[in-house]
C-alpha cells in the first residue's frame, strides 16, 4: 500500500498570536485586544453599574478610565477566571483621598459569576459589576492565553 512506512510531518499547534496592548472602549462596550497597532480580537463586556463616568473611589459602581496594566492571573477566581488590573494608580489615590474617600482595588477583566452563567453571549447587555470588566466565560479562555502579565490596559470612555 502506498504510503505506509513513510513518515507525515506532525501538524503544529497554532498558537494565537500574543497581544501587546489591551483597549477596553467603555462607549462601545468593547474590548480590543491589540498587537503592533491591529486588532487581533475584539468582546463585548459588561461594566460596572455605573458605566459613564470614571471611577471615583470604591463602592461606586464605576470601571476606572486611564492607563494601567495586568499583574496578575487568577485561576481561583470566584468568576471564571480573572486578570488584574493595576488600579489604582498614584493619580485614582490622589482623587479618592481628595473626595474623602477610599480608591478601592480589586478591578479584574473575568468572565461570568456563577449565578451569571445562564447569561453567557448576551452578559454584556447588563452593567452588573462593581467596577470590572466582564466577557464570556469562552473570551476569558482566549484572552487568557493572549496576555501576559505586565500588558498594558487602556480603559477609554
């Protein structure tokens, strides 16, 4: 039989490309992962309860605007799966302190709570969180293995 014996060249595992830039566009409700300057990927997300205006100081239902970065991956998150924003920064502190206030912390991108999970590709219709970045529990898998610790976020009105 022709072919039996010969060896076939293994097929590689494609790799996504690595983003180096996150843009999250809080007006369109979207957020653009970026390598030198394309979109490799875009997800819509839900935002905190609050969504126009930048975070003033904890508690107030606001997703930060400015520029941070992601420290850290949680894979014990109690939503499936999160990555830390760096908020607050030197200049959030400073606003939070001036209003009497307290910046807070704790500003993820993640998936879905629990309770949440029914909603899955229509999540985004419904600011529900404290300040975070929400996407589906699939996106969170994908941009999980585009980032790294250290990318920059971007988070615009």
């Amino acid at each position: 039989m022709a072919g039996l014996g010969r060896a076939v060249p293994a097929v590689a595992a494609v790799k996504p490309a690595k983003a180096d830039r996150i843009i999250v566009a809080k007006g369109e409700r979207r957020l653009y992962l970026l390598r030198d300057g394309e979109v490799l990927r875009s997800y819509l997300v839900a935002l905190g309860r609050q969504p126009r205006g930048t975070k003033l100081y904890q508690g107030d239902g606001r997703t930060p605007e400015g520029t941070y970065e992601i420290t850290a991956f949680n894979a014990q998150s109690r939503f499936h799966r999160s990555l830390r924003v760096s908020y607050p920064n030197e200049h959030d502190r400073a606003v939070a302190r001036a209003l009497g206030q307290a910046a807070g912390g704790d500003i993820m991108v993640h998936g879905l709570a629990p309770e949440r999970r029914n909603f899955q590709n229509e999540h985004w219709r419904y600011n529900w969180t404290n300040g975070c970045i929400a996407v589906g529990d699939a996106e969170i898998e994908e941009i999980w293995q585009r980032v790294e610790v250290g990318t920059p976020i971007e988070i615009r009105p």
